[in-house]
C-alpha cells in the first residue's frame, strides 16, 4: 500500500463554475491526481500564448515537509502542444491560495479548455531544506565537470 498524507482542500468561488471538482487519481497506480479546469465560461489558449487556468480549489499540506507539485498531463502535451509555462508548478507548504495552472500553448493551433476538463496532475513529495556550508574545493568524480551530454547517448 501506497503512504497517504492528508491533504484539506477548499473550494474557492474565483469564477462562477457551476460545479467545482476536486483531484482524483485516474487509477490505482497513478502517481499524480488530475487537476480539473474551472471556469465559468471556455477559455481559448492561442498558439504561443499564456494564460492562468483556475482550478477552484484551494489545498493546505499537512507540514512544512510536503510539496505539491504541478505538472503537465502528457495527453494533452502530444495531442494539442499544452505545456506549463513555469515547467512545474510548486505549491509550497505555507501557500493558501487558489491553485492555478500556467499554461502555453506550443502548438499550431488554439485549443479551447472547457469547465472540468482535466489541465494537469498533482504530486505530493518530501522536501528537505538544505544548510548550505560554503567550501573552496568540492570532491572529485569520475565525470567532475562534465556537462550537457558528457556522458554520451548509449
């Protein structure tokens, strides 16, 4: 069995959705929940232009230990070019706000997002925060400073 972490969520009225869903996962062994558009009327994305998509719902994480993370859902990346614009989304422990989803579209055409379409996937991760020590040296490795393919293709 997979751990739980309780995560409280509240729907917020940003928009006047009719209907506000909330993250489920699509399967038994899915890693991230669907996040699900909520809007008040279709929201037309052109190609090469950003837009915030609200999702109504508002999350607060059980410890300064958890993140969520937004990410792209791959469907809709193949199928119509939607990205996130920040790459991932972080939702950090102490925000409370209304989630929203930073999308482009790198595709040829517009895509029309509709209330309660599925825009992306919510995963849940530990964070450490680190205690950074200034040094004149770091330790040697086999690659040291190699870099952007460095260590081949095979």
């Amino acid at each position: 069995m997979k751990d739980l972490i309780k995560v409280k969520i509240k729907k917020v009225k940003s928009s006047g959705a009719k209907e506000i869903l909330i993250p489920r996962y699509a399967t038994p062994g899915a890693a991230g929940a669907d996040l699900y558009a909520c809007l008040d009327q279709d929201l037309v994305i052109e190609p090469g232009e950003r837009k915030a998509v609200p999702t109504g719902i508002a999350i607060e994480l059980p410890d300064n230990n958890v993140v969520a993370l937004v990410f792209a859902r791959s469907g809709l990346s193949s199928q119509k070019g939607l990205a996130l614009s920040n790459g991932v989304g972080v939702i950090d422990s102490d925000y409370r706000g209304e989630i929203k989803v930073l999308m482009v579209n790198l595709g040829q055409e517009k895509v029309v997002i509709q209330n309660g379409d599925r825009i992306a996937q919510l995963l849940f991760m530990n964070v450490y925060q680190a205690l950074f020590t200034e040094v004149e040296e770091l330790s040697a490795t086999f690659r040291g400073e190699g870099g952007f393919g460095s260590t081949g293709k095979q």
